[in-house]
C-alpha cells in the first residue's frame, strides 16, 4: 500500500476548498490543493459580494407552481430555462419540484437558517489569518420590493426568517429613500439585514487565504485531479497529466464541477448548476453604501472594488451552454430602472452555481469511502458558508464531531 505524502488533498480552490485547506494547514495537517485556475476564480469571483447570513430561504418555493409559466416565457425575468437541458435531467427536475412543498421548504429553511448562524465561527478566524479585514465593509443589505404585491408574495418567506432569528427592520419607501438616495425604482417597502457583511473583492480574499496557506507549508498545484481510488489507509488521487499523489483523506470542493471528477462517487448525486451573470459598471461604485437587492428582478446592486456590480439571475442550463446574452441584457435594463442609465457595461460575466434539487449543500462523507469527503453544493451562499464548510471537513478528517448539525447534508440523502 502505498505511502501518503499528504494528510488532506482538497479538490478545487474556491472559497469552500481555500477554507478548507488553510483549516486543515492551520491544524498542522500536510495539505495539498489542486485546481488548475487560479484560486478564488470561479463562482466565488463573480458572486454579489455578500456575507448572506439572513439568506435561509431556498431557490424552492410552493409559490413555484403558481409563477412558473410567467417566469419561464417573460422576457423581463431573472430566471431562464432550457427545456431540451430539463428534459435530459428529469431527475434533477422532479426531486426539485417535490422539495417546492411547503413543508419541504420549512424544513430546508430551518436547516439552513441554524447552519448560517455559525458562518462567522468559521470565516472569521481566516479573514483574520489571511489579514483581510480590508476587505469586509459591515454596513448592513437592504433588500426592496416596487409593489405591494411582490411584497406581499414574499411574506413567507420573511416569516421564516424571523422565525430562524434573522435581524430585521421593515422600511417604509421614504426610510429606503433615505438610505439609498439614487434608488430610482418604486419602492414599496425594504427590508433591512441589521448586522449584515459585504466582501469588496471576493478573489482577492481567496488569494491572501491562498498565500497564508502556502506560508504555513500548504502547496498549491495548478492541476487537475481526474480520478481518484479510496482504500483503507488513504485516497490515491490521479491527475490529468498521469501524475499520482496520495493522501490520508480528499475532500471534494469542486463546486459545480465536482461530479465530474471520477471515483468520488459524486458522480452518482443529482449536482445541477444554476447558471448566475453579472455585469459591472466601474464608475458607478459609489451608488449605493451596501449591497441592495431588489427582489422581484433577482439581483443585487454591490459597491465593491471595481466599481458597482449587478449580480443575480438563474440560468437552468448545462454547464457548457453559450453565454447568454439575453441574462446581461436583462440586468443592464433593470440596473437602468433601478439608477438610470448608467452606459455600457465594463464587465460581463457567466459563473456556474452548484446547486441541488433540495437547495441544501452536500458535506459528509462519500458511500464510496471515509476517506473522500464531499463539501459542494452550497448554490447562492458558498462565499457565507465556504468558511464554516471548510472547518466542518477538517472536523470530520479528524474524526471530531463538528460544532453544527449536518445530518440533512448528509450526501446519502439522495
């Protein structure tokens, strides 16, 4: 049997598999992480910048089967759909719809509600190893709504979160006018997350995590792993140039990707992607003083380090789909409504959120092996979670019991 030359191999250097692995560094675990793009530069890059710990509601919702045909065939939506990619994965669909009922959706509710109160405990103490305080503004989100209607449609969904202990002010339209002077929608009502945090440049905080990684010892090869064979001291891993490495324990944290890597046994899990674009005017950075989402069009205006970023949609289409300039299109015609008309985009951008059918990540261990440990799944608040996540895989490498319940991410679920 052959030699480890690693305590921990992570797969994949976003914002969960950087957490991870400057955890498992940290611990004093020889880690190796392998990603052949640069650290931080997938979904994590293009994300609206927000650290949501009020974000307990999932994409699934009773109200789905209501709003389904208008949100599939009107071109003013954030949420787009290739049928043909639907019908190829009736899978995914169909265990998606079955989680709309209302009482799945109370349950994924309170899961993740109870996971997101510990999200700081774990990022941070690696904000603070990767000394990126810089890069965190605490000054609250707010979250609008232009019609009594799409306010009142939401009144569940805010219930919940009151009920999972979220911090809230309701504003009337003149407190959201006060707030943000240069909101040029209608406002019905806001909604204001007290205590809520906004990241200026999420690669920059994956990138300084990266190099107090590599401080402590970790190493980072930009490489890809291919396959990998569990055994019962360790998990060899097999890259893509024939390369092999060995280590005590794997720990999965390709995103959306993650399926594709074989021997893992998430290739068996039902892992979509929700395709997610942004667009960035640099100029216009000063606009707003904190992430505002505006809830019925599905997006998030951010102030950040390149100016100001409009971040949302839902594209349900396969990985390797065209860009769709129909989603870009649609965020710089609301951003329009929402500012006045700001120019040409600087920036487009088409990212890959994983997501499962139940809007719940997948962290435990593989059907396949102790050994490979799974951490995907985290759809719209990997950047909030990635923290927490990765101290979560360090715990279970470790065979400690993690400070959180994790019994629905359990991958076998499915």
């Amino acid at each position: 049997m052959a030699h480890n030359d690693f305590d921990m191999i992570v797969v994949g250097a976003g914002i969960v598999g950087m957490s991870t692995a400057l955890w498992a560094q940290k611990e004093g675990l020889k880690t190796l992480i392998c990603d052949p793009n640069p650290a931080g530069s997938g979904a994590t890059y293009g994300s609206a910048c927000t650290v949501a710990t009020y974000a307990c509601i999932p994409v699934n919702s009773p109200s789905i089967f209501a709003s389904l045909p208008q949100l599939l065939t009107s071109r003013d939506s954030p949420l787009s759909f290739n049928f043909g990619y639907g019908l190829k994965n009736p899978r995914w669909m169909l265990s998606f719809l079955n989680n709309c009922r209302p009482s799945r959706v109370k349950h994924i509710s309170q899961s993740l509600g109870q996971f997101l109160t510990h999200s700081a405990d774990g990022l941070d103490p690696l904000i603070a190893e990767a000394q990126a305080q810089d890069l965190i503004v605490s000054n609250d989100c707010l979250y609008v709504w232009s019609s009594r209607a799409g306010y009142e449609s939401a009144s569940d969904g805010n219930a919940m979160r009151a009920a999972q202990g979220v911090d809230f002010d309701e504003l009337t339209s003149d407190e959201v006018r006060q707030l943000e002077p240069n909101l040029q929608q209608p406002i019905h009502r806001g909604l204001r997350f007290k205590g809520a945090r906004h990241i200026t440049n999420p690669q920059e905080l994956v990138s300084r995590m990266q190099k107090r990684f590599e401080a402590l010892g970790g190493i980072h090869l930009t490489n890809s792993v291919a396959t990998c064979e569990a055994d019962d001291t360790g998990v060899t891993a097999q890259l893509c140039d024939g390369t092999e490495i060995r280590g005590g324990h794997l720990a999965l944290t390709a995103g959306a990707r993650s399926s594709q890597i074989k021997g893992t046994g998430a290739e068996k899990l039902p892992l979509g992607t929700e395709r997610g674009y942004h667009i960035l005017y640099r100029d216009a950075g000063d606009l707003v003083s904190r992430p505002v989402g505006w809830a019925e069009a599905g997006f998030y205006a951010t102030p950040m380090a390149h100016g100001l970023r409009i971040a949302g949609t839902v594209e349900i289409n396969a990985i390797d789909a065209a860009f769709n300039i129909n989603c870009t299109d649609y965020l710089a015609r609301k951003s329009t409504e929402m500012f006045g008309y700001l120019g040409t985009p600087d920036d487009t951008w088409l990212g890959h959120r994983p997501t499962m059918p139940d809007s719940l990540p997948v962290i435990g261990h593989s059907a396949n092996s102790k050994r490979i440990i799974f951490a995907f799944g985290h759809q719209h608040i990997g950047l909030t979670l990635g923290g927490v996540t990765g101290k979560i895989v360090n715990d279970l490498a470790q065979k400690r019991t993690p400070d959180c319940n994790i019994n629905d991410f359990d991958p076998n679920r499915f």
